[in-house]
C-alpha cells in the first residue's frame, strides 16, 4: 500500500502529505487503467492494448497545453462515462496521481485517501484511465507542457466529477519524486 505520510510542516486546520511517486509498469497501473508502449506496425490489437469506451458520445482527440502547476494537489476527478488516453507532446516525463474506480454509480462516491498512488509517467509512452479512474494530473515542474489527450467532446462539462481533498480530508497532497 502506497500510503499518504504526513509532511512535517504541516498546518493544524489544513496538513500536507507527501506521496511518493512510483516508476510505472503495466502491472502496477493495471487497476487505474493500461500503459500504452511501444509496439511495431502491424501487430494484431489484443489484451495488451487501450481498450477504449467511447460510446457515449462524440471521441474528442486534441492537443491540450496546460501550465505547470508544481507535483501538488487537493483536487482529484474522475469521468464515469468515458476512458481517457493522454500521452505528452514531444517525449516529456509527467506525473500523475491516480485512485481506483469505485460506485459508478454513485456522482457523490469519493476515494479513500489511502487508495491514491503517483506514477512518473515517461515520455514515450501513453496511459489510458478506465472508465471512473480518478485522476490528478497531468503534473509536472515545467512551466508549460503538452499533451494528447482522447476523451469525449463534452467530458469536462457533463462527466467531471470531482473530490476536494481539503474539504474531505483536510489535506493536500505533495508527491515526492525519488530516484529511479
């Protein structure tokens, strides 16, 4: 279990806690969704590949520009109809936070603190969240970054759905990148 631990900084109303971020693999990524390697042409489409749901609506693929907002949080989203694909613009490293899905069901289900883990993403390759997988990010310490992203074309007005870890919890999250 990759658990939250308390930044010795804290304040009383409001503490940071510090997540370490994990190198990814497909094992380890598999409950949140697929890593999207590397694979020569024309190999037949199996296990190992995104399975996409895109069948509420219209598939929006575009090129999203985000400024840097540090490895910090205290918001996590998930979308409950859609899986999402993201992968950076130029062959970058990112970070994100992700927790498993849980009651899709339920618009005011949230996930448990514990149950959120960080992967450095590398930059030659794509993940795909499946369907309820919260998520925050993409991070980074760049000033501004790129990145495909594939979702639907209404996904952040109809299905963004998200939990403030400060109101829930009383925290905010800093992940620590350790080396690799």
């Amino acid at each position: 279990m990759n658990t939250p631990h308390q930044h010795p900084n804290a304040i009383a109303d409001q503490r940071t806690v510090e997540l370490r971020v994990q190198p990814l693999s497909a094992e380890a990524f598999a409950a949140f969704g697929t890593v999207i390697s590397k694979s020569e042409d024309g190999v037949p489409f199996g296990p190992q590949e995104a399975q996409l749901d895109l069948s509420r609506g219209t598939p929006r693929f575009y090129n999203m520009r985000l400024p840097g907002r540090g490895l910090g949080f205290n918001r996590i989203t998930r979308h409950r109809s859609v899986t999402q694909a993201l992968a950076s613009v130029g062959g970058f490293d990112w970070v994100m936070a992700v927790a498993p899905p849980i009651a899709l069901e339920e618009p005011d289900a949230e996930p448990r603190l514990e149950d959120i883990h960080a992967f450095l993403i590398p930059g030659d390759v794509a993940v795909m969240l499946h369907v309820g997988t919260w998520h925050a990010g993409p991070l980074f310490n760049a000033e501004e970054m790129s990145f495909f992203n594939l979702e639907l074309a209404d996904t952040n007005i109809v299905d963004h759905h998200t939990c403030n870890l400060t109101d829930r919890y009383g925290v905010t999250v800093q992940l620590v990148l350790q080396s690799l």
